[in-house]
C-alpha cells in the first residue's frame, strides 16, 4: 500500500467524519471517496475501528474541533487525552451547534 493511498484513505475518512460523525461512516463510503477498492482501505488500516481511531488521532493533530467533540461524546481515548484548550473548545462548540 503506497503512503499516497493510505493518505488519501485518511482524508476520505476525515472528510466523511466532519460532514456526519467519525462513528457512522462505513468502509463502503471511504472506499468510494478516496476512489480506491475495500480491499484497500482494509489494507491500509486493518478494520473500521483502526480507521477512526486515526481519524480522532489526526482530528486532534489538526485541532479540528468538531471531530474532536464526537470523540469527547464518545469517550475516545485520543479526544479525551487531547489538550485541554482543545477539549475546551470542542465542549464550546458542542454547546453552540
């Protein structure tokens, strides 16, 4: 798997995860995104779970504050250990959507 396709995978996913949740996107929906093949999303993150825990990874990387409020909401481990400005502005957030 080239990092080029493994990348595109990724924004796929972070893409569909700021339009609906990082928690209901399904592979199906990465795959036609990122214009690749399931076998290719399997390939470059193993299962779904291992794609949105990098989702929230990159979410937090990128101070994306609506990602980072669905992972709070879920308890994610990766939102949850993010920096506290950053947990305070997705808690803002959540109160003003």
């Amino acid at each position: 798997m080239s990092p080029i396709t493994a990348d595109s995978i990724l924004e796929a996913a972070f893409t569909l995860a700021e339009e609906t949740h990082f928690a209901t996107f399904n592979r199906d929906q990465v795959a036609e995104r990122a214009g690749v093949s399931l076998g290719s999303v399997s390939n470059a993150f193993g299962g779904m779970k291992e794609l949105r825990d990098r989702v929230v990874q990159e979410a937090v990387k990128r101070q994306n504050v609506a990602i980072v409020a669905q992972g709070l909401g879920a308890f994610h481990p990766a939102a949850v250990a993010a920096p506290e400005a950053l947990k305070r502005r997705a808690s803002e957030w959540l109160r003003n959507t």
